[in-house]
C-alpha cells in the first residue's frame, strides 16, 4: 500500500511537470509559425512592389542600355535581399521540434503558402516578362541578378513545404484541403521554375 501510494504520488508530480512543458512546446512552436508567417506576409508585400517597379523598367523603350541596365540589377538585387530574409523565419519551422497542429492552430498554415506562392508566381512572371522584353544586350548584362532572383525561391519554399505536409499530418478537414493544395501548386511553380532543360533558370543559363 505503501509502495502505491509513493508510486501513485510520482505519477502525479511527473504529470504536473510534464503539462506545462507541453503546453510551452505547444506555445513555442505557434510563436515559430506567426513569427514566420508575419514575416512571409511582410516580404511579400515588398516584393509586390519591387516586381511590378522591374516589370515597368524591363518596358522601358525611352531608356538606354547603359542607364538600364544598372537600374535593372539594382532592383533585381533588392528582390533578392527581401526573399533572402525569409530563410532565418523558415528554417525553425524544420529545424526545431515542432509538434503536429490541430485546429484553429492550422489556420496559419494556408496564410504562410499563399504567401510564398505569390512571391514565387510574381517572380516567374516578373522575370518572364523581364527576358521577353529587354533587349539582347541588356539580358546578357543581367543574367546573374535574373538567375539569383530565381534560386532564391526554392530555399525558403521548401522548408515552408516540409513543415506544413508534417504539421497538418493525418489530420482532415477543409483546411488540410487547403494546404494540400497550395502544397501542390508552390512544388508546380517551383518546377517551372528549377526544372532541368524546360524551367526559366535553365534557360538563363
């Protein structure tokens, strides 16, 4: 009886240090999601911005190549700083042990994609666009600010992606619906992007 009730008696105080450590995990890993979706959202505000100055300078019939061409690094640059700056809020997601999410505490997770889903299909088609338009001479100048601007995307993509396939596991509902989704068109534009002979990199190379 004795024994039982020391046994008893440890349950108890191994129980009552185990929740809050859960429930501080718990709030850990929710601190990691918001930190990187707030992040994703305010780059991808940015990057907006930038794209559609690139779009309207690779349009540009009034300006030389000489003054172009510097205007043109000089923004293609500052979308690789911006994207670049995801990657420190991202890597956590992987990195860290962070624990499969269930209910309202999903909802973060189709904000994060969306997020990095439009920054990638605005540089698909800013980049495009960019290639489609400028003249040969000035193409050639800036190929290795197009193809850094390119690689940038699969870095903080596929964290995002791993954590989010991980985080919803076998779990089901709408927003599971949702992530799979985005899952599956972040990899597509990813592809089209990276993919050997047919992606836009390879073509700059």
């Amino acid at each position: 009886m004795f024994f039982t009730k020391i046994a008893l008696a440890a349950f108890s105080v191994g129980s009552a240090f185990a929740a809050p450590a859960t429930h501080q995990h718990q709030a850990r890993a929710l601190e990691i999601l918001t930190t990187a979706t707030t992040t994703v959202t305010t780059v991808q505000q940015t990057v907006q911005g930038e794209l559609a100055s690139l779009e309207k300078l690779s349009v540009s019939v009034n300006v030389n190549a000489s003054a172009l061409i510097p205007q043109l690094e000089a923004s293609l640059l500052t979308i690789v700083g911006e994207i670049t700056q995801i990657v420190g809020s991202v890597t956590p997601l992987v990195t860290e042990d962070v624990p499969q999410l269930v209910g309202d505490e999903l909802n973060n997770i189709p904000t994060l994609l969306n997020g990095v889903l439009s920054i990638a299909n605005g540089v698909e088609s800013t980049v495009q666009k960019v290639v489609d338009n400028v003249a040969d001479d000035v193409l050639t100048a800036i190929k290795p600010e197009l193809q850094l601007v390119l690689s940038t995307v699969q870095p903080i993509a596929k964290p995002i992606i791993s954590f989010a396939l991980s985080a919803v596991g076998q779990t089901v509902g709408t927003v599971v619906d949702e992530v799979n989704t985005l899952v599956g068109q972040l990899q597509s534009v990813i592809g089209s992007l990276l993919t050997p002979v047919t992606g836009l990199l390879s073509k700059l190379l």
